[in-house]
C-alpha cells in the first residue's frame, strides 16, 4: 500500500498581485505523472487545499481538473481534508458526486465521529488501510467558552480538546478494524500547529485560534497510528523528531521567505503495518529569489539573474546606508528589457524608522496589521492596562475577517 501526502496547494493564491495559476497547472501535472510513476494507491491531501474560502473559478477549474486526472491515473483512493483556510461547505457541496471518483472528502466534523474513519478497499473490494480523515478543528468544535477565562485557560482547554478528539477518532477506527479479517495500515490526518514546529516570517500562516496558538505534541494522536500526515506549516519536517508524524509541506512556495526551500512530498509505504517515508522533491515551477544587501551588492545580483534569463521573480530588500534616490527607478532602470519581474522592492532603512517612530516615507506595505494597530495605540496615547483588552479585540476581528465560514457564498 502506497500513499503520497502533500497539504497546503493554497490553489489561487498570489504572490505580491501576481497571479500564479500557471505554475498550479504544472505542479498538478506533474503530481499527476508521480502518481503513476510511484504507482500510489492513495493521494492524502491535509488541509488548505485553496487559498480562500470563495476561490476563483480558475482555481475552481484546476482542483476538479486534477482530481479527474487522479481519478485516470490509477490512484484508487483521493483524500481531501478541510484546513483552516478552505470553506467547509464549499468543500463537501460536492462530495457525493466525488464519491463516485473515489475522491473522498471531510471538510469540517460531522454529527458522529464516523464520518472522519474511512475504510479504503482494493480493487478487489478487499480492506487495505483504515484513514482517520481529521480536519482543522475549529474552536467551536473543541471547548465550551466560559466567561472571564483566561489565555492560559483557553489554551489548554483547545490542547486537550484537540487530543480527546483524536482519542474518541482512534477508539471508533480500532473499533472498525477489530471487524475486519486482517491486519490493514491505521493512518490519520492532521492540520494544526505542533510543538517545536518550524514556521517562516511572512510565509502566510494564519494563527489557528485566536489569541492562542495550541501547540500540540505527538501524544495528542495517542497511540496506535502507523503514520498521522499533517497539513497547515510549509516547511517539511518531522513532529519532535518522529519518523512517521510528518508535514509535507506546501509544494510551492508561498512567499519569498519560502523561495530557498527544498519542495517535497511524502511517498509512504506499507509493508503491513510498518511504513517507509521517502521525500519525492518537486520541481521548482518559478523561480522566486530575495535579494538584499547595499547598493552594489543588490545591482551586481540583478545583473547575474538577468543573465540567465529565466524569468526570475524577484524582491528587492535594500539593507545600505548611502542614498539612493528613487530605489524602485533605479531597480526598474537595472532590470529593463530583461526576463525578470520584480514583484516588491523593499527599503530596510524606513522600516527601522517605523520601529521607533513615525515617519512621513513608511507605507502600509512597510507594515503588518499589527504594526499599523500597535502604532494607533501610541499615536493615542493608550494607557498600559487597557492595551491587552484592546489586541485581544481587535485579533478577533482579524480572525473573523480571516474565517472563511464567515465570506458570503
């Protein structure tokens, strides 16, 4: 039994207004030529499967154009989880009619656990694997809020829901698999944060929960799954350490903080119960780079990309001290009449004056949301003992802004 776990396509999300649905075509092409050429039985997919909860019909088009090819390709068995940025309804309207491409889909909890614990069957209608198809777990799904908890309270509240959740997954599959007449793999599915995980600045992951980031760590998902593949960080890597508690990683880079990454997906095999991880890198569909340092640091490495002419994306982070006068001229007269884009330039000098003051040059580009709120706090003169009461506030309005169960359908 071979499965490959991939997570976070974020289909439809673009880079700094630049549109990116050519390089989604061809990464679903080539998933589509991996899945024959591993000869999977099952593609996994763990959460954030579109960017938005209202995505466009192009990236509409190329998720259901995909999933026919999945379907075409041998691939027996399609697992689509919901992550915290897709629409839970939007995901399931369909799922009857995916049934019959043996697309599978879970987009938010149901009315009994059961919904979550699928049992995959051979070509031959015989059982093969048993998959604990667990989405984002949203708050309300988690914990009774009470009034006048505090942080602390919130967080362990969401840590031990988390974990009683999977319990109460696990008991129902071991439940099923003690029906069935062999041994079959038991794997579950994940889209949380997890304790020690590895995240980048500005690679667009969301906190989960507000105002609490519930980091779980591998006794959340107790014991008894051969293999838990998670979604919602981009970077790969192992859950403190464990083989087979895995993020896949999102297979293109989301941000220009993602642009050195190596991209992957997770080949997973079983030899009856017991799995073998094996990273398949995926091939870099634009090539996206950083470039930072003085002047003529930043002038020669444009010059060099230039050269090769591979139609590089690029920012432009300026870390001098001298003058230069209008730095995205300046960039745009280095790069004229050459394949590159450049998609951000970026003056380092006047975000370090936003850090301590205010200054006539900054712009909201120079700043996060937060930024911009800590700084109308000062700007009022806010005292101390009301600033915490304030943020907490205002990233609940963040993170109802953000929830896509909340955009009109």
């Amino acid at each position: 039994m071979r499965i490959i776990h991939t997570s976070d396509w974020h289909i439809g999300k673009s880079l700094h207004g630049r549109k990116r649905y050519e390089e989604f075509e061809a990464f679903f092409l080539w998933l589509a030529e991996t899945i024959v050429q591993r000869q999977a039985d099952a593609l996994v997919i763990a959460g954030d499967i579109f960017d938005t909860g209202a995505p466009s019909t192009r990236a509409q088009e190329l998720y259901y154009q995909f999933l026919v090819q999945a379907a075409r390709s041998g691939c027996r068995h399609v697992v689509v989880v919901g992550g915290n940025h897709d629409s839970p309804r939007f995901l399931e309207a369909p799922k009857e009619l995916l049934k019959l491409l043996n697309v599978h889909v879970v987009g938010c909890t149901g009315e009994t656990l059961r919904e979550e614990v699928l049992l995959l069957k051979d070509q031959h209608g015989a059982p093969e694997m048993v998959l604990c198809a667990v989405p984002f777990l949203r708050d309300k799904d988690l914990r009774d809020v009470e009034a006048g908890e505090s942080p602390e309270d919130k967080e362990r509240k969401l840590v031990e829901g988390i974990q009683r959740h999977y319990a109460q997954v696990i008991d129902e599959a071991k439940g099923l698999m003690a029906t069935l007449d062999r041994e079959v793999p038991l794997v579950a599915t994940g889209h949380l944060f997890t304790r020690g995980g590895v995240t980048n600045d500005d690679d667009g992951v969301r906190d989960l929960y507000v105002g609490s980031l519930a980091y779980v760590g591998t006794e959340a998902f107790g014991v008894g799954f051969d293999y838990v593949a998670l979604g919602h960080l981009h970077m790969a890597q192992k859950v403190q350490g464990s083989d087979f508690i895995r993020y896949s990683g999102s297979p293109l880079p989301m941000s220009f903080s993602e642009a050195a990454h190596k991209k992957s997906l997770l080949l997973v095999e079983f030899q009856g119960r017991t799995p073998t991880v094996e990273a398949l890198p995926v091939p870099s569909f634009r090539q996206l780079e950083s470039v930072r340092g003085d002047w003529a640091e930043i002038s020669l490495r444009l010059q060099q990309l230039a050269a090769l002419n591979q139609g590089h994306w690029v920012e432009v982070i300026f870390e001098g001290n001298e003058i230069v006068g209008s730095l995205r001229d300046e960039v745009e007269k280095l790069v004229s009449g050459s394949t590159l884009e450049v998609l951000r330039v970026k003056d380092s000098r006047v975000t370090n004056r936003v850090l301590s003051q205010m200054h006539a040059q900054e712009t909201l580009e120079d700043l996060s949301d937060l930024d911009v709120f800590l700084r109308c706090l000062d700007a009022n003169s806010t005292p101390e003992e009301q600033r915490p009461q304030l943020l907490a506030t205002y990233q609940e309005a963040l993170a109802s802004l953000n929830n896509p169960e909340n955009v009109a359908e």
